[in-house]
C-alpha cells in the first residue's frame, strides 16, 4: 500500500525527529512529498500515514527525481521488489556483468548484475538510482573491458522494485519490456539458474 496524492504523511527522520508533508504526486511504488528534496539520495527513513481508520507505517528510500518537484520516496516494496513474468528463472550471469542504465532524461548510472533472466534482471547500484517505474534502456558489459562494444545494448526495460544491497547499496529491479530479438544474446549470458525462488508476477 502506498499514500495517495493530497495524504498527509510523516516522515521519522531520526528518533525523535518527524516532519509532516502532503503527497503531491504518486506513481506504483513512487511519491512525491510537498517538501524540498533536501534529504541525501539513498537514505532510508520510515514512513507513516492513515489508510481509513488504519496507520500503516513502512519504510522508503529518497530518490533522485530531476523531472519532477518535491522530495521522492520509493516506499518500501517487501515481497514485490522482484516483479517479474511469473515462471520465468533466475540465473547468476555466466561471467561478471556490469549494467548500464540509462534514463529517458538522460540520467545514467552503471552497477553490477546480480541476476539475469528472459524476463529481467537485477542490478546493485551504489547509492542514487532511477525511481520506481522509470522506464530505461539496459546494457550489458565486461567490467575489465569498459571501452569494448557493449554485449547487448539497447534493451528496453522498467523499473519494478529497489530494495536493499546487502552491501548498504540498493539493488534494482528491471522487467524488460521485451526480450524478443535480443533472447539469443540473453541466452549467451546466463550461467546456472539461481536455487533460490522462480520469478513472481
């Protein structure tokens, strides 16, 4: 569940430090708080606000957000960060990948692949990253070979969850809009499936 647009919320910023902000905007799983984005991008806050006669409270990361006004939060997605065609496997790259994704707007910021798959993948970013829902084009390279011709470019995707890095980073998750000629060169990066769980819907 996420604020709706005119929600009054309250972010706890510290132990005893809160500030209330009305939803100016709201898209899947990002908003936008009638607030200056003063807060550093990455940081983790917890959210609350009432849902009826409910208070919900979860957590969000601030996000970098050039197109729009306001501070954006990325709510917190637990169970749905890796939303991806349902069946569809995971597999550990074949060998070490590096990401490039790259905004509409032209933001762009590189990260490791965690996880490939037919339907999407999974990339550890360092701090700052797109928000949920953005949409991006992937590619995917060597890490030792920053000047070679990417792997595969040009790879239409969307954000679908950020959830935390073990490493303090956060990881990115993309569903491609389509794998269609680009399956093949897919196919040639994926090494073994990863045992842990199918893709869910």
């Amino acid at each position: 569940m996420v604020p709706e647009v005119g929600d009054s919320v309250e972010l706890l910023v510290g132990a005893d430090v809160s500030v209330r902000a009305d939803v100016r905007e709201q898209l899947g799983y990002a908003v936008w708080l009638a607030v200056p984005p003063v807060l550093d991008a990455g940081r983790r806050l917890a959210l609350r606000w009432q849902a009826g006669d409910r208070t919900i409270t979860t957590t969000a990361h601030v996000m970098r957000s050039t197109t729009r006004q306001g501070l954006c939060l990325a709510i917190g997605t637990a169970g749905l960060q890796n939303r991806r065609r349902r069946g569809v496997t995971r597999h550990a790259p074949r060998e070490p990948l590096r990401a490039l994704l790259s905004e509409a707007g032209g933001g762009r910021v590189t990260g490791s692949v965690v996880d490939l798959s037919f339907g999407g993948c999974c990339v550890a970013i360092a701090g700052d990253g797109p928000v949920i829902g953005a949409r991006l084009t992937i590619g995917f390279l060597r890490p030792a070979h920053t000047g070679d011709v990417p792997l595969l470019e040009g790879l239409a995707g969307r954000v679908t969850g950020i959830g935390d890095a073990p490493d303090g980073g956060l990881h990115v998750h993309i569903a491609f809009e389509s794998a269609g000629v680009a399956a093949v060169r897919i196919a040639a990066l994926l090494g073994a499936a990863k045992a842990d769980r199918p893709a869910a819907a």
